[in-house]
C-alpha cells in the first residue's frame, strides 16, 4: 500500500466494484467534455455473428462496436469446417452489422502468421502496427478496415 499523504491510499482490487462503475459514470462526462469539448456516446454495443450447420454451432465473430468504431474480438470456426470460406464469410458479416450499428472502420489483432495476415489482407484489413510480445510472449499484428462494406447484415445467409 502507498500514502499519498492527506489521508490518501491507493490498493489493488480483485474486481471492478459497483462504487467504482458509479465514479467513472460521474467523472467521465466532465473528463470528456475538457479532452473532446462535448458529451460523447461510449454505449458499446455486441456485434456477434454465428454459423450453423444445421442445429450445430460451426464458427462465431464476435466483438464490439462502440464511438463510431468496432473491435473484432474472437472469430472462430470449427477445426474440421476451416479452409472453406466460413471465416470469411464471418469477418464479412461481422463487418456489415458493425456498420449497421454505427461503426465507420472495424480493428482487430491477430497472432502474426503468414496464413493468419493472408486471410485478412484478403479481406481488405491493412496493418497499421506489429505488436511485440503481446500475448504470452507472442507477436501479434493490429489490422484496420475502412470503410466497412454497406452490405445488410441481418437474416444474411
Ligand atoms: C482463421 C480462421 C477464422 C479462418 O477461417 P476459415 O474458415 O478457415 O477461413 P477461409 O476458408 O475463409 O479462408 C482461408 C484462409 O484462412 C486462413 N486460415 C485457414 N485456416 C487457418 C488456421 N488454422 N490458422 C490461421 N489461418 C488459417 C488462411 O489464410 C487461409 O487461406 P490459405 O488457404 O490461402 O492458407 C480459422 O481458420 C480459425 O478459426 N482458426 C483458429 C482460430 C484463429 O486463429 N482465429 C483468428 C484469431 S484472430
């Protein structure tokens, strides 16, 4: 624990706490009006997208989109199904409903592979950054797309 003097202690928590969820919902607004000038939108809204084969669960993208950008979190297809296009088509959904919700460009961060930078540079994402060691020690590679397609994401096939 450190003193900070005048009674002041800062300490590590396990969780984020209710009071603290209070205190960002009341200091925020004032941080953002003196860095921005104006109150700003944070509400981040899930972008998820499935594929089914049948009643079987096959792939995910999931992610976010939030203050006119969105964040591709997870995209993932099952091991036997890889390498047919369900990726693909996926990313390319996922980046129509983030549209959809209001996101102008769409980031992501990949492991930096030679497969994993060909099935997004194939999709229009281009690397803005390596980022060494990121994960466990491994490099990864942030991508951009923009602008996102202005294609219909809701009850696509
Ligand atoms: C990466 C992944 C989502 C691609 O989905 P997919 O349905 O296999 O992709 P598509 O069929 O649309 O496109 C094929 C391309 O995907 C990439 N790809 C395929 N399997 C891959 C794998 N196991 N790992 C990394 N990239 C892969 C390759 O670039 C491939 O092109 P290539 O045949 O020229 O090598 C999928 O392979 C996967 O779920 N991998 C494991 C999890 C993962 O790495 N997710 C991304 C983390 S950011």
């Amino acid at each position: 624990m450190q003193d900070l003097g005048a009674g002041t202690v800062c300490r590590a928590l396990d969780t984020e706490t209710p009071e603290a969820r209070r205190f960002m919902a009341r200091e925020w607004p004032l941080a953002d009006r003196r860095l921005f000038g104006e109150d700003l939108d944070w509400t981040s809204r899930p972008v998820v997208v499935e594929a089914r084969a049948g009643r079987e669960l096959v792939g995910v993208a999931v992610g976010e989109a939030v203050a006119g950008m969105a964040r591709l979190h997870d995209v993932l297809v099952a091991e036997p199904r890889q390498g047919h296009g369900l990726g693909s088509r996926l990313v390319e959904l996922f980046c129509a409903r983030a549209a959809e919700l209001g996101a102008g460009r769409c980031f992501l961060r990949c492991p930096d592979t030679a497969r994993h930078r060909r099935f997004y540079e194939r999709l229009g994402f281009v690397q803005l950054a390596v980022l060494p060691r990121y994960y466990h020690g491994r490099d990864f590679v942030e991508y951009l797309r923009e602008p996102l397609p202005a294609q219909r994401a809701s009850g696509a096939r």
